[in-house]
C-alpha cells in the first residue's frame, strides 16, 4: 500500500544519537547529521498523523495506516485548498495529530534526567511549550507536497511498546527507512518517537535541551521556548491581517 507523502524542509533537527532517554549529547554532536535529516523529516509528518477515531484493538501498523489515509484526505479535500483556508486546514491536520501523539511521553524523553527534577506544574508547562514547538516546526511545511510512496514492512510488539518500520520510496527510488516507536496507553496505541536513517526526533530535541540546561539553566530553556511561541503568534497574527488586507482589495 502507498500513500501521498511530503517532502519538506525543516530547521528543527540536525543529529543522530541512540536511543537511551536518559543519555546527554554535546551541542557538536548535534549538528552532526543534519543533510538527509532536514530534507527527509516532514515526509514522515504525514505518516505521523492518526485517525481522530477510535483506535481501539488496531495495530500499530494499522493506526498508522489508517491515521495516514486520514489525513491526506484533508490535503486533498478541495473545500480546504488554497491559502484562504490554510489556518483551518492546519488546524484539521493538528487535532488529529494531538490524537495520535503522546506529547507528555515525548516531552518527557527529550528533557531526559532533567524531567525528574520539575514539579508537577513546571511539567505542563513544558509540554504545552514542546507540543507548540512541533506543531509551529512542521504543520506549516505540511501543503507543501509531492507524491512519495511508503511500504510498510512489519511491526514488533513488545509488551506495551512497539515498533512499525517503513520504507519511504523517493522519486529516484532511493530507499529511506522511517521508523516509529508507539507506547500503548489506555488500550491505544501512540507515538512517542520517530526515527529517519537512524535519526530519532526526541534524541535531537533532547540533545538541543540539555545544551542549553547544562549551560545556561532550565529556567533559560523554557524563556526559549516562550519567545519562540511569542514571535509565532505574531508571525501568524501578521500573516492573518494581511490575508485579510488582501482579500477585502
């Protein structure tokens, strides 16, 4: 089975690193991988996304099917083409991807050692500050895309974690290899991480993090991460006015 993929440029992800969650990396270390990665980590994006239905007794294998069958219907939907519907189209695209997605189990591994060390509160605010970042890191690139094909390959359970590996076909044929990672919460299967060649998208964001608390504190990561959702907010207001300006000519 193929779907519809996107090919499209990130600036989010630049490293390769293992898996252990609760291993530190070096801000060198993570500029490391940074060429395949930026070009092939939002062809995944669309294969992220699950269905907003029950997923009740699906696979792993299956969410991900049917959850990428769900989502390029919106893409192609033609009540939601053109840039007059670009916000309600990416914000179609999110809640099912906030379907999907585990963002606490996600946050949590990319801030590794340092996840024990907050309260309660400071966790939430955290992750409502990560799944911001992803979300203003890749559903904006998301209109953007060509035909790709995905073969998925086989799945391995493993008690409540699983592993689904792909093969993402380029037009040149080349053979990129996708794998997710799904943690079952609640009788339902959700992603925490996504690995390109080997390149997993919580070690990157974990290895910017920890650079970032070994030098300069928490408290400076998190002041980070609200300027980011500050200028993106503006950045979407001034977009929104002036597609309004437009418009009304």
């Amino acid at each position: 089975m193929s779907y519809s993929l996107s090919i499209l440029q990130c600036d989010d992800l630049n490293a390769w690193f293992k898996r252990d969650e609760n291993t530190d990396y070096s801000e060198e270390d993570a500029e490391m991988r940074i060429p395949r990665l930026a070009l092939l980590i939002s062809m995944l994006v669309i294969c992220l996304c699950a269905w907003t239905g029950s997923s009740w007794g699906k696979t792993p294998m299956e969410t991900i099917q049917e959850g990428t069958d769900k989502v390029i219907s919106i893409l192609k939907d033609p009540a939601l083409k053109g840039p007059e519907h670009k916000e309600e189209r990416r914000q179609k695209i999110w809640d099912v991807i906030s379907h999907y997605f585990d963002f606490r189990e996600m946050a949590k591994r990319s801030l590794g050692r340092h996840w024990r060390k907050l309260n309660p509160q400071q966790r939430d605010e955290f992750v409502d500050l990560y799944s911001f970042l992803l979300q203003h890191s890749y559903i904006g690139k998301i209109d953007k895309y060509t035909n790709e094909k995905v073969v998925y390959q086989k799945e391995v359970i493993d008690g409540k974690y699983a592993l689904v590996n792909t093969i993402i076909l380029s037009k040149n044929d080349v053979q990129i290899p996708v794998d997710y990672r799904l943690k079952k919460k609640d009788n339902k299967w959700m992603v925490y991480d996504v690995s390109v060649e080997g390149v997993s998208l919580v070690n990157n964001y974990r290895a910017q993090f920890n650079s970032v608390i070994v030098s300069k504190g928490y408290d400076a990561l998190v002041e980070k991460l609200k300027k980011k959702k500050s200028e993106a907010k503006s950045e979407k207001k001034s977009e929104t006015s002036e597609g309004e300006k437009t418009g009304g000519q």
